[in-house]
C-alpha cells in the first residue's frame, strides 16, 4: 500500500484542528472552509485521478467533493473525520464521473506518457542505470497494459482496488462508498486483484508459470 | 499439505483477513505458497508504480479559488436536507406505504371486529410487505431479462449500450436495501437471502460499464445464469403471490365464487 501513513499523534492532530474548522464554517467563516480545502486537496486528487486514470476529471472530481462536503457540512456529524468523510465523498462523485465519461467519450485510453510529475515512473525506476532500447519499450508496453487492465475493471472493481490497494481503506468504508455489505466490498476487492492479475502476469512474470492454485502438494 | 486459495494469497496480501497469523505460519513452510504470493506481489508491485502527477505545491489554493466563488454564504442546515427531492420521493413512498397499511387496517377491523387485534396487525404489515416486494421482484426480473436480451441495435456496433438497465437496477437497488433489511427484521430469512443475491447482481449491473462489448454483456448474463437469480426471482415472486392469496381476506365476491367452484 502506498498511502503514508501518518502517526497517531498526528492524526489526531489534523482530525481535531479539521473538527474546529468545520465547527467555525458551520457558523459562517468561509475561511475557515480553505483551510480544510488546502490541507486535503492533495489527497483527494491523488484518489480521483487514481480512479478515473486522467488528470482533468480528477480535478473536476475534486472541486465537486469540496462543493459537496461544504453543501452538505450540517449533516456531517462526525467532525473529527473530515478527512475520510471528503473522500468518500470524492469517490462517490468519481464513480459517477467514470460513467458519465464513458457516455461522453468512447476515445481509448490515452497512455498519459506526458504527464508532469512523473518522478515514479517505471521507465525511470529501472534498476539499470543505463536502460537499453529493449528495457525501456518494455517498460511502455508493460505501462500501456497496467492502464488498459486498469481501464477494463468495472467501476466497483476499480474503485475498490484503488481505495484498498492504494489508499489503504477500511473494507467498511469501501462497501459505504459501493453502498454493498463488506464481504460483497471485499470479493469486489479480490476480483479486481484476480483480473488485474490475469491480465499482467504475462508482462510482468515473463517466464514464470502460476501454480494451480488451492491444491494440495 | 493444502496449498491457499488465491482469493486467500490476496486477502492475506491486502491484509482484509482474520486469519493473517494462520496464514503467516502456512507461507514460512509452505514454498509453493510463496512463490505464488510473489507471483502476485510482483503484478502488484507493478501497478504501484504507475504515476501518479504532482498537483503542485499550490494546488490546494487554486482549487479554493475554483470553488469559493461557486460557495454559498453558509452550508446547508442539516434539517434541509429532508427536502432535497430524493428525500422527499423516499418520503413519499413511505407516507403511501403507511396510509395503505392504514386503510387496510381500517378496512380488516370492520370484517372482524373486537378480535385479535395484534395478530391482525402483524399480517397487515406483512400482507403490506409481501404486496411491495412482489411488485419489486416483478420488476428486477423483468430488468435482467431484459438486460439478458440486450444486443447491439446495429449488429455492425461494437458496443450494447445497457444505461437504461443500469439507472432502473440503481432506482431498484434502494428499494432492495429497504426490503432486504425488512424481511431480516420480520424473520424471513429465506426471503432476505434471494434479496441479499439479487442486490449484488444489481450492485454489478449497477456498476458495469454504460457501453459494453457483446463479450462483457456474455459475461453479465453468465453471472445471472449461474446465479440463477432469475429463477430465484420467479419462485419467490409466485411465493409471494399464493401468501398473498392467503392474507387476503376473502370479500363477499370472493367468497361467492370460491362456493360455486366448490359446488362445482
């Protein structure tokens, strides 16, 4: 799992400064709203591009959870948990945005080879210092293909792996946003793994053979 | 030695597992295992290394500027929420559905007066239940079979648009939730479980893509099948329709005809 995480101290921290920023907006200082905005806007943008794969709608997802959160802050009755709360809230609007696109917009997936900021990119994390023509067109396949596997998942897979995976969600909290029980949020979890898996495993085990799974030896 | 499942390789590795120490010990001397929990770290581990672009460090203020101007002077009371419109439909619907368990009360204590009040009670309720998602049944099935005979309008597109289906199973979902939860409350277990598997394949229609292709729609019909929720469906859907038969209390016409079928 990727997403940091923070030390105790410090999330209660955040997650009290957070309640007494929603309290003040609740009686009427907007500024006290931008606070809220600057301090989770990175992380609301870094699942909603992870959920809808381009930069322009996650930046539309974003603008439109923080219009939400600050529409609907009088029934936000947990105010300490602003942060996970936003979220959800983002992930709910990203389904609907994956939707909506896909209506819009039958264009294919455009690798976002061009992207700025791409300090983690695979071309760039081979371990060889020099990486040859091979090894680099290797690497652009191998990307092109994650984002297709990625593309191919359906909306519940997709935003279940991407909560779980990468954000490190409750499963509670992803079967809130997929309005499904847990276990159903949970198989959602392992069918995306599965598929992702059977879509990859031959760029990214070349060579290697899965076992027949659940035997006995 | 049984080897693991693949769906507990991954639930182990995405640690939404109870068993995790179970699990711990059987990977330390089980090599095959490993190995094919690397197997899936390795596709994992891939993925993590898609890029994600940095916003900038002003992103947080740009999106305030975005958005504030689009704010309203102060957030919504949370009272206010009651009238948004989806509220009050929800809220219609409940008020429909007590004044017919009104009425039918009224209606059942002129047959029989001043006898078991409570008893009549319960099967009011339940005749109110048994009214609602029969009707709710009737219409899920007749969405998945329409969703099974979905196919192409042109037979040269590649894709079958199934949007209708899906905004029906998400307006159908809410319901399902309402009366899922109802017939656990009543003790109809048999009931809320078929509820339970038909929710999921609605949460998947739901969830599915708009456009799909004729092998993604082969698929969705594959789950229906193998589920064999339609079949599910049906029989509830009848079952619910004899209990009807059976809480409804005979009217003098009913009655009339039931004693000519009888002399007959």
């Amino acid at each position: 799992m990727i997403r940091m995480q923070p030390s105790d101290e410090n999330t209660r921290a955040i997650a009290e400064s957070d309640a007494v920023a929603v309290e003040r907006t609740l009686a009427g200082d907007r500024d006290a709203f931008r606070v809220l905005v600057e301090r989770h806007s990175h992380n609301v943008f870094r699942l909603a591009y992870r959920m809808t794969g381009n930069r322009q709608d996650a930046e539309e997802v974003v603008q439109e959870a923080f219009l939400r959160a600050y529409q609907k802050l009088g029934q936000f009755a947990a105010r300490a948990n602003f942060g996970t709360w936003v979220y959800r809230i983002a992930a709910n609007y990203a389904i609907d945005r994956m939707r909506q696109r896909k209506k819009e917009d039958t264009r294919k997936l455009e690798p976002a080879v061009h992207e700025e900021g791409t300090e983690n990119d695979p071309v760039t994390l081979v371990h060889d210092a020099a990486p040859t023509p091979e090894r680099l067109a290797h690497n652009i396949e191998l990307r092109e293909h994650m984002e297709m596997a990625l593309a191919a998942l359906s909306h519940s897979e997709r935003t279940a792996f991407v909560m779980r995976h990468w954000e490190g969600c409750a499963i509670e909290e992803i079967a809130q946003v997929l309005k499904s029980s847990s276990g159903a949020a949970k198989n959602t979890v392992f069918r995306a793994v599965q598929k992702l898996r059977l879509a990859l495993q031959p760029f990214v085990g070349r060579g290697t053979q899965a076992r027949a799974i659940g035997t006995e030896s | 030695m049984k080897h693991m499942t693949e769906e507990e390789l991954i639930a182990y590795r995405e640690g939404v597992t109870a068993e995790r120490a179970g699990m711990a010990r059987h990977l330390s001397v089980c090599e095959e295992c490993r190995a094919e929990l690397e197997r899936i770290e390795a596709v994992l581990a891939a993925l993590d290394t898609l890029p994600v672009p940095y916003p900038g460090d002003d992103y947080g203020q740009r999106v305030w500027q975005q958005i504030a101007p689009r704010l309203p002077e102060k957030p919504a009371e949370w009272w206010q929420s009651w009238f948004e419109p989806k509220r009050l439909g929800a809220l219609a619907a409940v008020a429909a559905m007590l004044v017919i368990a009104f009425l039918a009360g009224r209606i059942s204590r002129h047959d029989r007066p001043g006898n078991d009040v409570v008893a009549n009670k319960e099967q009011i309720r339940e005749r109110v239940l048994v009214v609602a998602v029969g009707e709710h049944l009737g219409r899920s099935e007749m969405m998945l079979v329409e969703l099974s005979n979905a196919a192409p309008r042109d037979p040269a597109q590649k894709h079958v648009n199934i949007s209708t289906e899906q905004r029906r199973a998400e307006d159908l979902l809410d319901e399902n939730r309402l009366y899922r939860q109802t017939a656990l409350q009543e003790g109809d277990a048999a009931l809320a479980s078929v509820l339970d598997e038909l929710e999921r394949v609605l949460l998947d229609v739901a969830h599915s893509p708009e456009e799909v292709t004729p092998a993604q729609l082969d698929k969705i019909r594959q789950k229906i099948e193998a589920q064999g929720i339609l079949f599910k469906v049906r029989v509830v859907g009848r079952e619910l329709q004899e209990r009807q038969k059976a809480t409804t209390p005979p009217t003098e016409h009913n009655s009339s005809r039931e004693s000519e079928r009888n002399k007959a």
